[in-house]
C-alpha cells in the first residue's frame, strides 16, 4: 500500500512546538509531526497557533511529500519532520 493523506485534519501541540497529521497505509494510521521551526511561513511570526497552522496549511502539499520520503525507509510508531527533512 502507499502512504495517503485523506483527512486533512492537523493540531498544534503547544508543548513539543509542532504540528500533528495523520496518514495511512490501507487501514493502519500513522501519525506525523513537523516541528514548527521547519514551517518557513511561521518561523517570523508571533507564536499564534493559527498562524502556524495556516503555514502547515500553506505548504501541506511538500510536507506531505517530505512525510512520503521519510516513511519510504522503514516503518516506525511516529514520525518527526524537522528543518534537515526539507532540504
């Protein structure tokens, strides 16, 4: 199976400073993270949970496409995207 995003869904986590989505393979889920400081839109604003989100929002297609790539080389529980992830 390949990795789908269908539910476009996503939360910030104000504690770890990241943005959670979920996507699955067939019927497993597998839940995401990409750190705030890989969002480029949000790394000059004021820290308000629905900018960030609007930067998630704003590149959802390459971080989906990053999230791809990472699950591409082997299965693990979660998933953390971090600025090296987008270069």
């Amino acid at each position: 199976m390949t990795l789908n995003f269908p539910n476009r869904s996503r939360s910030y986590d104000a504690a770890a400073r990241r943005i959670r989505f979920v996507g699955h393979d067939g019927m497993f889920e597998v839940p995401f993270f990409v750190e705030i400081a890989a969002l480029p839109a949000a790394t000059a604003t004021s820290g308000a949970e629905a900018e960030y989100l609007s930067a998630f929002d704003a590149e959802r297609s390459s971080i989906q496409d990053v999230a791809r790539e990472a699950y591409s080389h082997g299965r693990k529980n979660m998933y953390v995207l971090t600025q090296a992830d987008f270069r």
